[in-house]
C-alpha cells in the first residue's frame, strides 16, 4: 500500500514559476511539496538577460539558487522532490486533489498549481534542434543583444506564415539597431521571386525595403546546420550545396505544445476544458486582450477547476523568467487565500 503525504499546496514544476509559487506560499508556513522532472523550457540554454541583478546568468544555477533557498529557510515546511508526477485527480466533497508520482507516492494536497512549462515547436531541419538556445535564438530581449555589430541571418519558415509579417515588422523595428553588418534573409524554399511565395514569408509589404535597406534574402531551402570547427560560427548548407556562415539567427517557433511529462495530466477531463492555443491551460474567463490572445500576462491564476491554478509557460507562452517569477507568486497568493477562507468559513 502506497504512502500518502498531505500537504497544503503541491507545486508541480520547479522551473522559476514553480520555485517563485513554493517560496511565496512558504511564506505563510503553510506545508508544500514540489515536484520538478527537470525538463525545462530552456534547457542546454548557458546564459540568460532580462532578470533584473542577474543579468547575462547561467539559467540552471538560477534555479538552484531559488531551490537553495527553499531548503535553507522554510525546510520545516518546504519538501523538494526529484520526479515526476503521473497522475492528478480532483476529489469529491472538497477533500482537494490527489496525486500520484513516479514511485507510486500519492500525495493529497489541498490545493495544486501546475507550473509545467511548455514545449516549443521547431521546424523539421537537421540541425536545429542542436543549435536551439545556443547560435538559433528567439529572442531580442533574450538573446538578440549580443549578436550585435556582426553578421546576422533570420529564418522564416512556411509554417509561420501566419507569424511571419510581424516577424518581418520586428526586424525593422526591433533588430536594426542592433547594426547587424551582413543581413541575411532565409525562407526555406519559399520563392520570393512569386507573389505566394513572399506572402508566405511575409515579406508582401516590405519586400522592395528590405532589399533597398542591404537584406540579402535566400530561398533555396536548407540542408543542415552544424557549427563550424573552431565553434564560432554557424555553417548553414543549403539544398544547391551552397553554405552560408554566420555567428546566429533568429528562428521563431512554428508553435507550442505542453511540456511532454504534463500531457497526461493536462486531460480535457481534468481541466474542464480544451487546451488553449499553444498547448497552454484555459484561463477561466474567455476574454481575449487586445493582442487577440488570452489575458494571460500573470492577471488570473485560476484555471476552470477550483483549487487548481497555472503560473509560468503552462498557461502563458510569452511568459519570460521574470513574468514566470510574478505569475509564481501570484497563484501561491491565491492559493493561500482560498485555504485560509475554506479555514474561516469553519471557525
Ligand atoms: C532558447 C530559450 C532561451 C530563453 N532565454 C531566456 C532569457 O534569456 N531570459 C528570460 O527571461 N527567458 C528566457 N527564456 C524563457 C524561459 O525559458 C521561460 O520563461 C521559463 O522557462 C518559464 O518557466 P516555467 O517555470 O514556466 O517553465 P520551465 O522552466 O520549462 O519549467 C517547467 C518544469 O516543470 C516540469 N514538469 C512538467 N511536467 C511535470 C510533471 N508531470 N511532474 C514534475 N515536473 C514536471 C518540467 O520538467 C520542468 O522542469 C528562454 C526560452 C528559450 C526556449
């Protein structure tokens, strides 16, 4: 018979939204217990930007920080767990959730937030998968900086044909101050020479601008990519055997899915609802922002299911480090409050 382990809140994912959601609720000296399988988003990545007194830092020994810190002040109410949780069940009468890992520990926990994380989708080119996070990178404020004053090339690809216009504005708006000094322009076999052919690449509108600015664009579709062998710069080859040689690019996701150890738990069933577009958790009210997209920059932590919250990329794919931190600290917030008002009604 299995051993079960009640706590107050269990956080599932211990990437910056799950270890952000422990130590807020730890706060309260309420018990949680956390679970991280160690797949994280951002995985292999050495450096990260954008998270303020920890500029340009190695991501991995970010978390071990924030997991250090857990355990050195709240270890009397704080557990860390190594492993993965595979199954994850409402109960009925309000007795809150419960949950079953790896090692077939069930875990009842009053209160549950999914920090899983997401998956990104990238383009079927050997290669790319390798290169993700190191020499591919996705974003200015991320990563972009530091390819400044160098060659620089940008990939669009027909999956993203939906994206690629406002890929194609942020060039211009966003990555030209970075004064690239050979821009290049690769959109994988789709030809430009054709009307299609730079509607897909998005390029329809900015097509004559692009090249008067000095963008050289390439559509023979690509082969490979590899490093070159002092690993400086990236060796793009192409189908007519060419090769292009630069220090990085830019390569948008061609979509998002749930980080693959949630999937099982992320069930239409479970969550009283459909996963919403990029593979993220519904938020319970179906307002859209004005970007079209869920409100989904930390407003709601709430999910359909009461008692179940979302913080980090689970529920919001443009979440970065910091917002994934907010986001944490929001759903532990509301978590504690619901506990401490079901505690209330019964004084
Ligand atoms: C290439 C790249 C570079 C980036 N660089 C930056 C940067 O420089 N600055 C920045 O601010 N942001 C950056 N980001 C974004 C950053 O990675 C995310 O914002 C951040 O990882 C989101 O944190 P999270 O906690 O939601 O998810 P994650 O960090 O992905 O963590 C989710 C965790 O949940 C675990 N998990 C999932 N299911 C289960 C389960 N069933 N049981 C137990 N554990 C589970 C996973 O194994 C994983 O460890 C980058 C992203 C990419 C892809």
């Amino acid at each position: 018979m299995s051993l079960v382990t009640y706590v107050d809140l269990l956080v599932i994912g211990g990437g910056p939204a799950g270890l952000s959601s422990a130590t807020t609720f730890s706060r309260l000296k309420r018990t949680c217990l956390l679970y991280d399988s160690e797949l994280y988003r951002n995985q292999g990545v050495k450096y990260a930007h954008l998270i303020s007194g920890f500029e340009h830092s190695n991501p991995y020994e970010f978390k071990l920080k924030m997991k250090e810190d857990l355990l050195k002040f709240y270890n009397d109410t704080f557990e860390f767990r190594s492993g993965k949780i595979i199954n994850l069940r409402k109960l009925d009468f309000n007795k809150g959730f419960e949950a079953l890992d790896d090692q077939n520990r069930l875990i009842n926990a009053k209160k549950v937030i999914l920090a899983t994380g997401l998956k990104d989708k990238l383009p079927n080119i050997q290669g790319v998968k390798e290169q993700w996070g190191k020499k591919l990178i996705h974003c200015i404020f991320c990563h972009g900086t530091e390819t400044a004053n160098a060659p620089f090339a940008f990939l669009l690809t027909r999956e993203n044909a939906s994206m690629n216009p406002k890929l194609v504005e942020s060039m211009l708006k966003l990555w030209r101050s970075l004064n690239h000094t050979e821009k290049y322009i690769l959109t994988h076999g789709m030809d430009v020479e054709t009307e299609q052919g730079r509607k897909d690449a998005g390029l329809e509108d900015r097509y004559d601008l692009l090249k008067r600015l000095g963008y050289k664009i390439i559509s023979t579709p690509i082969m490979s990519i590899t490093e070159t062998s002092d690993g400086k710069l990236m060796d793009i080859k192409f189908e007519d055997n060419k090769h292009l040689e630069v220090p990085a690019m830019l390569l948008f996701p061609e979509g998002f899915s749930a980080n693959e150890h949630a999937t099982p738990l992320l069930t239409e069933d479970f969550l009283e609802d459909k996963l919403a577009m990029f593979g993220t958790i519904a938020p319970p009210s179906k307002e859209m922002s004005i970007t079209g997209l869920p409100p989904r920059m930390g407003d709601d932590p709430r999910t359909n299911v009461k008692g179940l919250f979302w913080a980090g990329n689970s529920g919001s794919a443009f979440a970065n480090i910091t917002i994934s931190l907010a986001q944490g600290q929001n759903a532990a917030v509301m978590a504690g409050d619901q506990i401490g008002e079901e505690e209330m009604n019964v004084l």
